[in-house]
C-alpha cells in the first residue's frame, strides 16, 4: 500500500512537471532571451574582427629598422644659456642634460632616411652642442655636422659623411589608427637598439610642451602610444608594422622622467616638410594662414550658435595676412584644409606646414551654416609670399677655400680622430699661406674641429694671427699661422 502510494505521488509530481513545461512553452516565444542573443552575436562579431587581424611579425619589424636608428652623444657647449631650467624636465626626469661646470653630456637617438647619412633627430637632443657623435648599429661611429634645426617642431636634420647606409622608408602617418600596433626603437638609458611595442593610444595630442619653450609657431599633434619609451629615446623611430617610419619619438608623460605609460612622438608627414626645407635650405620656411584658432566646445558652441562641434573656429583674422586677403573672416569654422578634415587647432596648424610661402591651399569653412570653398595664398610671417632663391644653403667657404667633412674611412686612412678638408681653394689667406688642396685641418688655435660648421666658428670675426694645424692628403703633419687683418 505504501508502494502504491509513493508511485501514485511521483506520478502526480511527473505530470504536472510536464503540464508546467508545456503551459511555458506555450506562452513563452520559440527563441532564446533577447539579452543572450545579443551577447552572443557580440562575441559573434568580435570573433570575426579578432581572425581578421593579420599576426604581427616583430621580428621582421626589428630587423629592419633596428640598423637605421643610431645612438646620438652630444657634447653640450657650456654657456648661460645650458644653466636655465630645463623644460624637458618634466618629461625626461631633472637628470636629463643636467648642468654642470664643465661641458655637458647628454645622449638620444636617430633615424637614417637616406642612404648617404642623412639622420632625423630631436631639435632638443643637439640643441647647444659643440660635437655631436654618431654611432652605427654596427658600432661605427662619426662626427655628425647639424644641417638645421627647427624648435617650433622639435626636430633638426644630421649629416654623416658615410655611403650606402641602412635606412627607413618613411609612411603616412596621417593613414594611421587608434588601436594599431607601432614599434618604438632607440636607446634608452644607453641601451642602443632597444626595440618595444605597443599601440597608437591617440592621435592629435597637444600637451603645451613646445609651446611652452616660447615657440610662437610650436606645432603640437603628437601621435601618443604605450610603447614604452624613456630617457635616451628621443629622436628615435615609431615604426608601423610594415616597418615604415611613422614617427619621431620625442617625450614621455611622467612625474618621474621614466616611462609610466604614455609616449610622444612626431607624426612623419609633418617631419617631412621640415626636414625636406632644413636640408634645401638650413632652416624651415612657414607658410602662415594668418588666423588664430580655437578648438570647439559645446560652451563655445552654444555661445555663437554654431550647429556643429566639428572643425575649428577663428576668433580673430590677422589684418593683411593671407586668410583675410583671401576671404577668411572672424566667426568663420575651418572644416578641412586641402582634402584633410580639421577637427582640432593642432590639425589645422600641422595641415598648414606642410605648405611654403606662396602655395595655395583650399580652405573648406562653415559660415552661417553653409559650406564655402575658398582658395588662399599662404603668405610667410614676414607676409611673402614667395622662397627667394638667394637663401639656398651658401657654400661652405673659409679664407677663400671651400671646405667639407670627411668620411670615416678617410680619417682612418689618415690615422687622425677629427678632421675638415680643404675640397678646393680659391683666392684667399689659405691659398696665399700656400695649403695645399686636400690638406685635413685637424685643430684651430689647439681647439679640435669636426665639422665645417667648427671652422666656420674658430674663424668667424677672428682678428689677429691664427694657427691651422693638420694633415696633407699623405698624412703628414703640417701647421700653418695666418695673419686676419
């Protein structure tokens, strides 16, 4: 009787199971709850994204770029000028070219991108050296001449006298994304050829550090990564994973001048310009649009009716300059410049120097509502619109002969550390003291010369008699006084 009992409940317990079930399927729609089923094709699709991305080969990455990026040691100059604070401070620790008594050490990184010794660098990292030193993946090293240098942007242009040398082609960083891989090399508290990794946090980063230097044309729009980078690597390559140079690392966000997460470095479309005119012409010529601007806010937005948040505002237009002979008026939102969209002042001024003084651009703007096309003609800062042909790179002249760095080779042919030859002579004081063509001057006055720039210095307003020493193209010594009237 228990038993028949027991079964009769399970059976009642069974049943009404069922019934329960199928009154709920009944009710209840044939699919699974929305909020899984949108979780599910969520990971659905990142899964998707996630196969497309292609392995990233580091090692390739490394192999090529690690030979194109040298070790910078540069010998700073003692001066007033290498006692005042030093802006870097903030972002490389107060070690970072520390004052001193005597000369200054400092040392960073560059980047070839020419096969016959060109070399990118930090304006920051040579600034007020009497010798800068350069030294090879290989070990090599030189005596490099500065061919110029820019603070606006931070960078200066290098020259070894060495052929066939490993370089980096240079990309187009404005193609790059936020999320993508990028490859930091250089060297680090004198680690040479360190390589890290990591990816582009952010593009367009203003954070006021060349401003701050009393740059009135400091362009700002860095590229910002978490590759980590430190101390040293300044002047070194941000490299994309095609192994192209997107980039020249130049500070790091810390409060202890080490890596703490975030590094800065200068996208390669702007370098090029500035590099391209340093080497043509030993300085930088700016094409000035001849506004100033401001970024959008929803306040500002809100205060002078503007529909949009895009693009950048102009508060004042600049009497005379090109932006006001063209049309440009106060109120007006630049939204592109060229083809390229303008969202942030450090934008539109890394658009605008990437023209010269008498280029036209077309400026897209936003006035009173409506999209207007116009065309200016960017002006210099001293309003010309035009490069004279006379400010080219003069000639490297002294006392009538012309004058150039040696290669590496033929100082050890000489067997001498540093060295200037004569390449040719002309009339002059060295012609007249009878040196002889080819002749390597290796001390000035027993101060050791490098670079034609070095000469250039030991003589300029020289009065008085000055002694030459050095060697013949045979590599005998010789020494020779001259008379300066």
């Amino acid at each position: 009787m228990n038993i028949k009992k027991a079964l009769g409940v399970l059976f009642i317990a069974v049943l009404g199971g069922l019934i329960a079930l199928g009154v709920n399927r009944f009710f209840t729609p044939d699919e699974a709850p929305q909020s899984f089923t949108e979780h599910e094709n969520a990971k659905f699709t990142l899964a998707e994204k996630l196969a497309d991305v292609p392995d990233v080969d580091f090692v390739s990455v490394a192999d090529i770029s690690t030979p194109a990026v040298v070790h910078i040691k540069t010998t700073m100059k003692s001066s007033p000028r290498s006692q005042q604070l030093n802006p870097f401070e903030d972002f490389f620790g107060p070690n970072f070219q520390q004052p001193n008594r005597g000369p200054q050490q400092a040392t960073g990184s560059g980047v070839i991108i020419k096969k016959d010794g060109y070399i990118i660098t930090n304006n920051h990292v040579v600034d007020n050296a009497s010798k800068v030193e350069v030294i090879l993946d290989d070990k090599r090293t030189y005596v490099a001449e500065i061919m110029g240098t820019d603070p606006e942007t931070d960078l200066a242009l290098l020259k070894i006298e060495e052929s066939n040398l490993s370089f980096l082609n240079m990309g187009n960083s404005d193609e790059l994304k936020v999320g993508e891989w990028v490859v930091a090399v250089g060297n680090p508290f004198n680690l040479t050829s360190t390589v890290t990794a990591g990816i582009v946090s952010a593009k367009g980063r203003n954070i006021n550090l060349l401003r701050e230097r009393g740059g009135e044309y400091a362009i700002e729009n860095f590229i910002q990564t978490d590759a980590a980078v430190n101390p040293g690597n300044s002047g070194g390559a941000l490299v994309n994973t095609s192994g192209e140079l997107i980039g020249i690392n130049t500070a790091i966000a810390s409060q202890t001048g080490s890596y703490s997460g975030y590094s800065f470095a200068i996208p390669i479309n702007l370098a090029k310009k500035i590099i391209g005119d340093l080497k043509d012409y030993g300085e930088v010529k700016r094409a000035i649009l001849g506004v100033r601007i401001q970024d959008i806010t929803q306040e500002l937005a809100d205060e002078k009716g503007l529909q949009s948040l895009d693009g950048v505002y102009i508060p004042a237009v600049s009497q005379g300059g090109s932006a006001d002979k063209a049309g440009i008026k106060e109120g007006d939102v630049i939204i592109k410049i060229g083809e390229n969209v303008v969202d942030k002042s450090s934008a539109l001024q890394e658009q605008i120097s990437k023209y010269h003084p008498g280029d036209k651009v077309d400026v897209t703007i936003i006035r009173d509502g409506k999209e207007k096309v116009i065309n200016a003609t960017l002006l210099s800062k001293d309003g010309a619109k035009e490069i004279s042909t006379s400010i080219a790179r003069e000639e490297k002249k002294v006392l009538g002969a012309e004058i150039e760095n040696i290669s590496r080779d033929e100082r050890l042919n000489l067997r001498i550390k540093n060295g200037v030859k004569i390449a040719k002579l002309g009339n002059g004081a060295m012609k007249e003291k009878g040196i002889p063509s080819g002749f390597v001057i290796t001390r000035i006055d027993k101060s050791p010369m490098y670079t034609t720039k070095d000469v250039e210095n030991a003589l300029k307003d020289k009065e008085g008699a000055v002694l030459i020493e050095g060697v013949t193209s045979r590599g005998d010594k010789e020494a020779y006084a001259i008379r300066l009237d």
